[in-house]
C-alpha cells in the first residue's frame, strides 16, 4: 500500500471506520503501537506493583463496591483501584518502599472515565504527581 498516496489512504481510512477488524487486524495494529511506538512510552518496563497489592486491591473492591465518584457499581463501566498517592513516587522515594503504596487508605474503588479523569487532575482523589507525603499517615 505504499504506493497509494495520502488522499486515497484517507477515503479509504474513512470508508472503514466503524466496521469490524479481524483478531488478526486487531493484533497486528496492537503490536504497531505497543513498547517504543506508542505515543506514551516512557521508556523501561513495568515491574510491577509488587507484594501485597492483590491483597489491598480485593479489600478497596469489598470496601468500596462502587465508584465513590459517580456510584458507578460496574454494570456499565468497569471498575478500577486508584491510588491516591501514585505507586512511582514511593518507588522512588529514599524513605519508602514501593509497597507502602498499598495501605486502604491510599486507594480507593472508581470507574474507568472517573478514573481517566482523576489521572488528569480533573477530579477528587489525585495527588500532585511530585509530592509525597512527609508520613504515611498524612494520606
């Protein structure tokens, strides 16, 4: 296809927007945009939050059953756990581990656009991405 030029490949683009794609379509434009071709790559992998999260994770589910923004409980949209103070800051933090992240009181149960709007700082439950508090006991 590359020597079709820009103009046809958007008619085209268009004419199949909406339609369903093949798991093999599906896997091929996944893998296009996955590690260092995604526009959100930071570099680095992921490893993981560490011990003791599907513990806490369980507990805020029980705890919460809803989103404790909107009262979301999961029909519609899915739920997620939410940390209130981001995992990376204690990972890189000299005075605490990356499982300290996972107290009850640092996470709380949302959905997923309350959650998308709380990352972008948009909503309640969002900690400035460079601040840490002084005590665990301050979240």
């Amino acid at each position: 296809m590359s020597d079709v030029d820009e103009a046809t490949r958007a008619k085209i683009s268009e004419a199949l927007v909406g339609r369903p794609k093949s798991a093999e379509t599906r896997r091929r434009m996944s893998g296009g945009r996955a590690g260092e071709k995604n526009h959100r790559w930071e570099g680095g992998f992921s490893e993981g939050y560490g011990t003791g999260w599907g513990i806490v994770r369980r507990d805020a589910y029980e705890r919460d059953e809803v989103c404790q923004i909107c009262g979301e409980d999961g029909t519609s949209e899915r739920l997620e756990v939410h940390h209130i103070v981001p995992v990376r800051l204690f990972a890189h933090s000299k005075d605490h581990e990356k499982t300290d992240a996972h107290l009850l009181a640092n996470v709380v149960l949302l959905c997923v656009p309350c959650h998308v709007e709380t990352e972008r700082g948009d909503l309640p439950w969002y900690a400035p991405p460079d601040e840490l508090p002084e005590s665990i006991g301050e979240i």
